[in-house]
C-alpha cells in the first residue's frame, strides 16, 4: 500500500513515516504541510491513502479531502485529529474521507486504523465514529433514502453498528459474499463512495436516529 502523509506540523509526520514504514509491505510515498501540496501530491503520486490532518494553515485538510475526493481517484483520506468529539472531522467525513484517528493513539492502533480504511471492512473505531457521526448529522437531518430492500436496510443498519462484514454474515446467517454484494449495491443506490458516508447518510435522512445504532 502507498500512503501519503500531511500534517503542518515536521515531528508528527517524522512520527507517522517511522510507525508506517514499519510495515514491510507499506511504502510512505510522500509528504505535504498543507492542504495545497496534498492536493498537488496526490494528484501526481496517486497514493491509495492518505492520512490527512484537518487544522492546518492555509488551505486546510478539509478543503484537501473535498478535492482529493472530487479528483475522482480512488485514493481513500485518514482523518488526523487531536479531538474525538469535533465538527470539523464530521464535516471531513461528509466531504468523503473515510473515518479518523486520534494523533495521540498507540502504534499499533494507527496501523489497524490505516489497515481497516484501506480495506473498506467496516467503521473506523465504530463507537468513536458513531459518536461524532449521532452529534452532528442529525443537525443536518432532511431528504430521504432511495429505495432500499428489506435486506439492503438490514445491512445498512448494521454498517451503522460498525460491524464488519463477516459479523453481518452471522447474524443474517447468509454469506460473506452475499454481504459485499449488499454493501455495494447500499452504496451505490445511496451514491455514496464507502460505509462512512453510507451511514452518515443513514443519520441524515432519519433512517437511524441518534441512540438507535
């Protein structure tokens, strides 16, 4: 996997390369101070990831996040941020980043974090995300969804939860397979690029109510 690295600040990306580059089969491909050099770094490098903090002078990561996502690449964005509970990383997420982390998480939580947004298996640290997703959407509340089957609300209820896909597949009692097969067709009825924006669209329309998840 290649990974970009932004952050205004040179200790916290020193940091971040040194936890990353310890996973033999990950490659830090760059790094940029600002939301301007991730925009230019991504276009040109086309990374898989990037970890991108959100307060930076200039232009910042959520401007960065809403261009690298309208870019069209399939580049998926990492929120870095110092508080849990923060608009801001809400509205990161709304402009298509994936989910976030705190900078003051262990190693090892950084890389199951950057491990299970590349993959697209579920919730970044559900209950955190779920969090910030319940204090801000429901402000937003309007519209509805698309049609959605019984089955395909079944899964978006539980992408809600932040369970994966193999944990979907036991309770429904049907495959994983089955599952993926779901998920994409939520997410493309939805319009939407992955489960984080799927379930704060979820929140948007009323589908889940704050609590309910």
């Amino acid at each position: 996997m290649r990974i970009a690295i932004v952050d205004d600040d040179p200790l916290v990306r020193m940091g971040l390369r040194a936890i990353l580059s310890s996973v033999e089969e990950w490659e830090v491909i760059g790094e940029a101070g600002d939301g301007a050099e991730a925009v230019s770094l991504v276009a040109e490098e086309k990374p898989d990831l990037v970890l991108m903090d959100v307060r930076m002078p200039g232009m910042d990561g959520l401007e960065a996040t809403r261009q690298i996502v309208d870019s069209g690449l399939d580049t998926k964005v990492l929120v870095l941020t110092t508080f849990e509970v923060d608009e801001y990383v809400f509205e990161a997420m709304r402009a298509g980043a994936s989910g976030f982390v705190l900078k003051r998480v262990p190693p090892t939580e950084l890389i199951e974090a950057v491990r299970m947004v590349a993959v697209g298996e579920s919730l970044l640290f559900p209950a955190s995300t779920r969090r910030v997703i319940e204090r801000f959407a429901h402000a937003t509340a309007g519209g509805s969804l698309p049609d959605l089957t019984e089955r395909e609300q079944d899964i978006l209820r539980a992408l809600a939860k932040g369970k994966s896909n193999q944990e979907i597949a036991s309770s429904l009692f049907i495959t994983q397979e089955t599952v993926k097969s779901h998920v994409a067709s939520v997410l493309m009825k939805l319009g939407v690029r992955d489960r984080t924006q799927a379930v704060i669209a979820a929140y948007e329309t009323g589908f889940i109510q704050p609590g309910e998840a």
